[in-house]
C-alpha cells in the first residue's frame, strides 16, 4: 500500500547478488519537499536501496511507485527520460566531466533534454550563482576545489528542476566545513524548490540534515520516526 501523500514509494524490495542478499524486504517512502538520510554500516544494503528506487538497479522482487506510475512497469527508455529530467544526482566524488568547464558541466543535463546551449548555459550559471560558485564558471573541475567541484555536482543535479534528488555520501570527500556548506546549500535549495531528497550517509553530522532516518542494516529499512 502506498503511503498517503508519498512522491516514491518502496514495498517488500529485494535484491541479491549472487548467493548475498542485499536487500531483503526493504520499504521506504518519501513525500516532496522532505529530506530522508538512509544510514547504515558499509554493506548494508542503503545504496543498493538508492539505485533500486532510482530505477538504475531493477530489484528482484518488490514495489517502487513514484507519482502514479510503477517503475518496474516502465520501459529502459522511460527510466531513462525520468533521471534525465524528475530525478537528479549527487554523487562523493561528483563525477564531472573533466573535459567541460564547470558551467558546461551543469548545463550538460538541459543540453541532453534538448535545450539549446545559450539557454541551458544561463540557467546554469544561474544555478552556480545560488551554490556560491559562479567565480568558477569557465574552469574545468580539475582546477577547483573538492569542495567548489562538489558545489558544481549539485548545481547540476539541481538545473532540470527535479522532483527527487538522489545523494549518494555527497560530502564523503570533502572536509568537515565544506562538508556542512555543501549540505546546507544542498538542503536550503531542495527545500525551496519541493525537491525530495534521498540522501545515503554513514554520518551522523550530515544525517542532522534530515526530516527523518531510515536506518538499513541487513537489507532490511526500518523508519527511525518516533523511535526513541
């Protein structure tokens, strides 16, 4: 049953690999505008969790429904045209193309949606603009910070307007004050534009971010709301 309200929703997600189970009964909801932290031990099964409701990873067994839709009823192609445009991503070491300035980088989402490049680029500067940046407009990621690069990876995972975004450890590289810049901007423009936020960390400091935890250990999610 999907819960009241719920932007994606999961139900009974399972998933092995080979003969080890990753995850084993996994449930989980989210509603727009609210940050989740998915936490949990390295091997656990949280980002096996996150892949599985992005549609990246297809589980074995379960439900994910996002809006109206069942995920596992939609084509490879539809999966993909749902991260290109109502999905964005985080990631711990950004994954920038390293060959594009940084505005290039942001801009590249719109610019594979069809937006024409003087378009896309002025939203996307727009987006380097909100994330304290746009001094770094015309580098390439190899000639900036970890803590600006990692800027730069959400001001493109935010230029499509997603409606969930998908945080995979994204201060995991990054020292303890850029870590709390990154998630404070992070969260301020998630919160400003309804975005749900997924966010998997391992940190205490970066979960406090949060509206909630779901707590994953052995495959198994449990909601830690009301758990005292």
């Amino acid at each position: 049953m999907t819960p009241t309200g719920a932007l994606l929703s999961a139900v009974d997600l399972r998933k092995t690999y080979g003969a080890t189970p990753a995850l084993d009964g996994a449930a989980f909801s989210i509603h727009p505008g609210e940050v989740v932290a998915v936490m949990g031990p390295s091997g656990s099964g949280k980002s096996t969790l996150l892949h599985c409701l992005a549609g990246i990873v297809r589980a074995d067994s379960g439900r994910i429904r996002y809006r109206d839709r069942e995920l596992s009823a939609m084509s490879d192609g539809e999966r993909s045209a749902l991260r290109r445009g109502e999905f964005g991503f985080v990631f711990q070491f950004g994954q920038l193309v390293p060959e594009l300035t940084c505005v290039e980088n942001v801009a590249l989402p719109l610019r594979l949606n069809g937006v024409k490049r003087k378009e896309a680029e002025s939203r996307a500067a727009e987006w380097l603009e909100r994330l304290e940046v746009a001094d770094v407009r015309a580098k390439r990621p190899g000639e900036v910070s970890g803590g600006q690069g990692q800027r730069v990876a959400v001001a493109r995972s935010l230029v499509t307007g997603p409606r969930v975004l998908f945080a995979d450890e994204p201060t995991g590289a990054l020292d303890s004050l850029n870590g709390e810049r990154v998630m404070q901007l992070l969260t301020e423009a998630a919160r400003d534009t309804r975005a749900a936020v997924v966010l998997v960390t391992h940190e205490a400091r970066v979960a406090a971010y949060s509206d909630r935890e779901v707590v994953v250990r052995d495959g198994i999610a449990r909601d830690m709301a009301g758990v005292g």
